[in-house]
C-alpha cells in the first residue's frame, strides 16, 4: 500500500498526493478566502476519508512581530487546529514546513517566486489548477510523503542496528 499524504495552505488550497515512482495527484482544491471552518474540516474529512491519506502537512503559522493584526495570526492557528484535529481523528500523523523548507526542498531554493513554485508542480505533478495556493499545497504534500520516507528508513535502521 502506497503512503497518501494531504498538502495544505492554510488558508486556500488542498492537495492529495499518492507516493510513487512518480507522485500523482488525486484531487487538488483551491478553498475560497473566507470559507468558514466548519467548511474547511469537511473538506479535509472528506479528503481523508475518501483517499486513506497516511498524512496531512500543512505551513507553519507565521506569528511574526510585523503585523499588528492579532486576527492574521490566530486566523492561520485556527486553520492549523483544525488540521490537528482532522489528523488525531484519522490517527495520521501531521507535518509542518517553514514556506522557505518548502521552497528550497521543491524549486531548489527558499525564495522561489510563487509562479516558479506553480510552474514547478504543474511540471513534476501535472497539476491542472494555476492557483498559488494549490501549487503550495502540492508542495507540503510532497515534502510530507518525503518525511513519511524519512520516518520508514530510520525505523528500519534501529531494528537493523538492534539485531
């Protein structure tokens, strides 16, 4: 069985990502701003439960000093519980990137501009959406099924080493 892993930018895109020789995206949704939570924890519910995702990655919450705005950054910590929830619900572990980890690990370095991100996805992953959000959530998808490997080979290495 092949890990699934759902990538997700807060707030606006969705992608399900099935691990392969080559990645394939199996459903890719880009949210409307403003779409209520009760909203968004039906989509990824959805997405878990249809697609049997082994995993959810989604962005770090930026809370910098810059933006007085208390609602930017509790506004990406409520999107990031509901992330944690979906997860703990499905008992899938949850994986979060730095946009920079993100960047560099996809487009080769942490400060790619957005349509070099899209351009990137759409050329790895045949993604159909022209969306930013979507082209991010891709990314996160991917670098989650990267962790999901990076987990599975240092398990084999302990029980290697403890034989």
């Amino acid at each position: 069985m092949s890990n699934i892993a759902i990538g997700f930018d807060i707030p606006c895109g969705l992608v399900v990502l099935e691990e392969g020789v080559v990645p394939r995206v199996l459903y890719e949704l880009e949210i409307r701003p403003g779409t209520h939570n009760d909203m968004l924890f039906n989509h990824l519910q959805e997405a878990v439960r249809k697609y049997g995702a082994t995993c959810i990655g989604c962005e770090k919450p930026y809370t910098g000093k810059w933006d007085p705005r208390p609602s930017v950054g509790m506004s990406q910590r409520e999107k990031l519980g509901i992330v944690k929830l979906v997860a703990e619900m499905a008992r899938i572990p949850v994986f979060q990137f730095a946009p920079q980890t993100v960047k560099a690990r996809c487009a080769g370095h942490g400060h790619a501009s957005k349509e070099r991100m899209i351009w990137r996805m759409k050329s790895l992953f045949h993604l159909k959406s022209d969306s930013d959000h979507v082209a991010d959530a891709c990314a996160i998808a991917a670098c989650s099924l990267g962790e999901l490997a990076a987990k599975k080979f240092s398990h084999r290495q302990l029980k290697i080493k403890s034989k």
